[in-house]
C-alpha cells in the first residue's frame, strides 16, 4: 500500500479517469495522501489565438481536478505548466511520492507515449500504467 501517490491527469476528449481512480483507491494506504496533476505543455501561439487562454484553461482544469479530488480522503490538485514528464517526475522527487499512478498515451503502433516511457524510465518510485 502507498502513502504518497502522484496521479497526472491528461485532459482529451472522450476520456475520464475512472480508471486512474479506481487503481489509486485500490493501492493507497489508509490516510494515503493523493495528488491530482494536470501538466499544460506548450501550446503554439497559433493555437491559443483561437482558443481559451492559459490561465482560463487552468482554471477549467483545477475546478474539475478539485470535483475529483473530493472523493479522496486527503488530497490536492495541482495545474502547472511545463514539460509533462519532466514536471511528473520533479513532483514525484520533491514530494517524496511512492507511486506513480498513470495512463500513459497510446502511440498508434501500441507503445506507450513518450511522457510514460521517461516517466517509467526514471521515476524515483513505482509507476502503476492503468489502461
């Protein structure tokens, strides 16, 4: 069972976490402290022009996160920006996180997305892929 888990969450259409949920229940310890991530990556000017804005999508994300993190006994959501991976695995370093829990991307020949190969490659804690 695991005390610290990380859970990044990707927002894509079609997809809810249930899950990532369900899996981060079932490994967590009692009094687990779960945290709920979303990563914003780059996004080319040319597509903000016609979209929400940064801060206006974050916002989006952090409400939703907070909904999901409601279910958790002890949990936080966290909305940054940067590199995906990098990001997951400085958060899972600097909150002493045991577990990873993560659906990785599939690529159309049926590997994992580049995020969850480095995340897996160099993690500093379990990493649990949920499909």
């Amino acid at each position: 069972m695991y005390k610290t888990i990380l859970m990044p969450l990707a927002y894509r259409p079609g997809h809810h976490p249930n899950a990532e949920i369900r899996a981060a229940r079932a490994i967590a310890a009692p009094g687990a402290r779960i945290t709920l991530l979303h990563v914003i990556g780059a996004v080319p000017e040319f597509r903000m022009e016609d979209s929400v804005s940064k801060d206006a999508l974050a916002t989006i994300i952090e409400h939703d996160l907070e909904r999901l993190a409601e279910t958790f006994v002890e949990a936080e959501v966290m909305v940054v920006e940067g590199e995906p991976a990098e990001t997951i695995l400085d958060l899972a370093a600097s909150k002493g996180a045991d577990c990873i829990v993560l659906a990785p991307h599939r690529t159309n020949t049926g590997e994992y997305g580049s995020t969850a190969a480095q995340v897996v490659r160099h993690a500093p804690c379990t990493v649990h892929l949920v499909r």
